[in-house]
C-alpha cells in the first residue's frame, strides 16, 4: 500500500477544502491511501484570532521528522506575496537532518495553492516552491493539463496552474473552491497516486 501524506497550511479554510479533495482523489486509486497532516501554525492564536483565520480543523500537525513514511506528499499552502506561506517555510525549514541524510530523495511529491486573485501567485507560487523539492532530490510531479478542456477555457474565474491545482480566494477571502477547483483538486490527487504507486512498488 502506498502511502500519500498531504501536508497543508489553511488560514481561511480554503486549502483544507482542497486537501480535502485530493484526499478523496488518492483513496480512489486501489493501493493507496491518502493521510492528511497540517503543519504548525507560527502566528499567537490571539494574531490568528485578529486576522479572523479559521478555527484550525481536526488534523494531526506533522512533525518534519516523520516525512520519509510516505511514499509521496502532496503539499499545500497559500501564497503570500508570490511565494509559499511562512508557516510552510518553517517547516520545510526544520528539514535539515533529513536533507543531510538524503532521506527524501527520490520520493515524489506534489503541490496545491490558493490565492486571493488571479494575479496573485497562482504559478509563482508552486514554481518558487519546486527549489524546496530539488534540495532534498524529490520529483516533481506536476499535474500539467491532464485534467482535461476546462484548463485551456477562459469562461469562467477559476484557480489552477499546470504546477499543480489551487483556488481563489478573493480579496476578502469570502469565495470558496468553485466546482471545477475541486474536481482538479480530486484528479490531481488521483493523477499523484498513480505515479507514486509506480515509483514505489
């Protein structure tokens, strides 16, 4: 059985949802299972608590060290300012011994975001990330545009990047995942396994 870690940061909600859906994505593909793990959060719950972040659900945090028992990880986090979440930073920050020892290297791994626009870091976000994957010598398993049509459609608002699957927020973090962020969020996570599996049988 191959084991997929998705490890987030969520501050509204919005990647949690996501996580959510790719979760269900990797259960689907016979011979993996899907775990889900948040990161620590950085910020004094009363910083939180002004910021009007979301109550923090019921996952485990995930301690670095534990990383090389997936077979995979598929990572989460929204942006800030183009870049990954200082939350996730921290963590990926606190994987030194296990860069040291070469401990992730060759495991494949995956990411998601949100953004509060369109033009807020939907590609740059994932892209300046993948540095964090090259370190340790993971592969990078992006999802392209395997999803189908409604990547190339400019119908509709909508999140998501051939770096991986990710959502707007708006502005004011109110809009939620439309349907189709979702059902990216679910092929990207069933699209993972798949290679996972592969590698690590």
């Amino acid at each position: 059985m191959a084991k997929i870690y998705i490890v987030f940061y969520s501050m509204y909600g919005h990647i949690y949802k996501m996580a959510q859906a790719i979760k269900e994505g990797v259960d689907s593909v016979e011979g993996c299972e899907a775990v889900l793990y948040q990161v620590a959060e950085t910020l004094p719950e009363d910083v939180v608590e002004k910021m009007h972040g979301a109550p923090k659900p019921d996952v485990p945090v995930l301690n670095p060290k534990d990383l090389p028992a997936a077979d995979g990880v598929l990572f989460g986090f929204p942006t800030r300012f183009g870049m990954m979440a200082a939350q996730m930073k921290a963590f990926f920050d606190a994987t030194g011994t296990l860069w040291q020892t070469g401990a992730l290297v060759g495991k494949p791994a995956g990411m998601f975001t949100s953004t509060g626009t369109q033009g807020g870091g939907q590609e740059t976000t994932l892209l300046t990330a993948v540095t964090q994957l090259a370190h340790h010598g993971m592969i990078f398993v992006p999802v392209g545009y395997t999803v189908g049509a409604e990547m190339f459609s400019n119908e509709a608002v909508r999140g998501g990047t051939p770096y991986g699957a990710g959502t707007l927020a708006g502005a004011d973090g109110l809009r939620q995942p439309s349907d189709f962020e979702i059902a990216q969020a679910k092929h990207q996570g069933t699209y993972f396994a798949g290679k996972a599996k592969l590698l690590s049988a």
